[in-house]
C-alpha cells in the first residue's frame, strides 16, 4: 500500500490565500504595504532562483519586497552594513538575507548576520532572541521551514501531540528549530545526527519522522516504522546517472525529467519509503513551498506586530 502524499503546494496556495487579507488589513491600517527586504550576496544560480520566486510570491499577496544586491566580492563589514540600514527602514518589517553566503565572507559570516538582524524584523526566526522565545514556547517569529512542517502536520491531519517524533539533522536553520516545534507541541522528540548509534533503529521509533540532512535518499524502508508520517525537508542536486537508474525504473516519470534535464532534485528519503509510510511528503512539491508561505505570513505578522508597538 503507498503512502499518502501530502500536497506541500494545495497547502501553501491555502496560506498565500489567508495572508493576503492579513497584508490588505495592514495596509489600511498603516497606510503603507507590508515591506520585506531581501538581501543576495554574489550570483548563486539556485540562490537567484528562489529570491526570485520569493518576490514573485509576496507581490502576489499584497506585501512590498525589495530586492538589494551585494556583489561576491563584497566582504562581510559591506553586508553587515546593508542589514543595518535595513534594519533603521521605516518600510521595512522584514529582512531576509539569503543563504549561502560567499565562503569567501568567512564561516562566521551567516551567525554574525542572523544576529546583526532587528529580531523585529528578522522573519527567517534565526535570532538568538527568537530562538530563544521558541525554547520557551513563546515566539512571534519562527523559522520558516520547520514553522511550514507544522502546517503540513496539522492541514494534513496527522496529530502530533503525545506522538514520538525523529529529526535526523541538527542544523540551526532547520533540525534544532524543528525539534523545539514539535516539542511545543507536545510530541516526545529525539534529534539524531552523524553520531547516533543504530539511527536507522531509532527512527523506526518515531511516529512522525522529520529527514533534513542533505542526503539524497539516505532515509531507507528500514529507517520507518510501518503507517509513519514521514516529511522530507532535504533538496540535493543529483547528476549520477547509475545512481538515478539504481532508484527509478524504466519508463517512470522521474527518470524522464533526469533524462530531460541531465539532474534531478531529490530528498533525503528513498523512493522505496513510498511503500512503507502512511504519510509522505514528495520532493518537489512537498515542504519547499511551505518555506515561501511562512516567510510571507512571517512577514505580514512582524508588520502588525510593529505597527502596535509604534
């Protein structure tokens, strides 16, 4: 029996819609649009792609965004500059600066920024403040991944509390923040990383498991407990014919589009988890767009949230 795939995209067009009565609702109030600045530093071909649909997106549900340009020869001093003046913007109520940076800027570099960032302003929800207030189950701002996961969860009808949950990851961006959601939520949750012993045992403990790691198809039948939920969070560029071949038989549909496009985008879950889980998001369209949609509704939120404050 396959899994049921969870439409990450019928959910985020649900969100985009609820936001955008949020932004017109704003700017009556205030006179002005919902103001979102995005900061690209060099020319990222995947990093152009996604700024791209991200101002495309918040056009669409009424919130003003802005895009400022830094070239990759620009140092670290130059960006902290630019976030400072965003952050002193009237316009502004969000300030996103797109990862990765540079590695020319220094491995610092994006720790440095997020702090630099008005926790006012900051709608990734990388702050040390907000991270914080999300330790204490209390945050406005919340990162906007995992923030996009619990919406899948909770649209899709899974129930999390009282359920254990897996996160394989521990990144700031994703795993730790992932992890304190569904804690919050009153899931018991254990986070595995490279030095877990016997992950793939661990995982097939978890009612709900959360891969966000970065491996293409690392997460196998083996790691999944029979009818489990299983969100995959990971976007890894393959260009490995035999390994593609190895996964998708002949005729299937994405094995064309590899064959099309020289590479696929793959999760971190294995084809093969379809027939174990009773619930999967697919890559594409699975978490990805949630990312876009929390950033706008993080967005609209920091705006009212400052517009009371003033």
């Amino acid at each position: 029996m396959s899994a049921r795939l969870l439409d990450g995209v019928a959910i985020a067009q649900a969100i985009r819609g609820e936001v955008r009565p949020d932004a017109d609702a704003f700017t009556r109030e205030a006179g002005r649009q919902p103001g979102l600045a995005l900061v690209l530093v060099g020319n990222d071909p995947a990093s152009e792609l996604y700024v791209g649909s991200k101002l495309k997106s918040a056009g669409e549900s009424g919130i003003r965004a802005d895009l400022e340009r830094l070239p990759a020869t620009a140092n670290v001093d130059e960006l902290l500059a630019l976030v400072d003046r965003l952050n002193r913007s009237v316009i502004y109520d969000g300030i996103l600066v797109q990862s990765p940076l540079p590695k020319a800027m220094g491995h610092d570099a994006e720790r440095r920024v997020f702090d630099a960032i008005d926790p006012t302003k900051d709608v990734d929800g990388l702050h040390p403040s907000n991270v914080g207030l999300l330790v204490q189950g209390r945050a406005s701002l919340a990162a906007c991944t995992p923030s996009g996961v619990i919406e899948i969860l909770d649209r899709s009808g899974i129930e999390i509390a009282g359920k254990r949950a897996v996160v394989i990851g521990r990144s700031d961006i994703v795993g730790k923040p992932m992890a304190l959601l569904l804690l919050n939520r009153h899931a018991t949750v254990t986070v595995c990383h490279s030095r877990t012993v016997d992950l793939p045992g661990v995982c097939r403990e978890a009612d709900i498991l959360v891969a966000a790691l970065g491996r293409a198809a690392f997460v196998t039948p083996d790691f999944v407990k029979p009818g489990a939920a299983v969100i995959d969070v990971g976007t890894t560029r393959v260009e490995d014919r035999t390994f593609i071949e190895q996964l998708y038989p002949a005729g299937s549909k994405r094995l064309a589009a590899f064959e099309k496009r020289g590479a696929l985008v793959m999760g971190d879950v294995h084809p093969a988890v379809e027939q174990v889980a009773g619930a999967l998001t697919p890559v594409p369209g699975g978490v990805g767009p949630l990312t876009i949609a929390m950033l706008l509704k993080n967005t609209v939120r920091a705006a009212h949230d400052r517009l009371r404050k003033a």
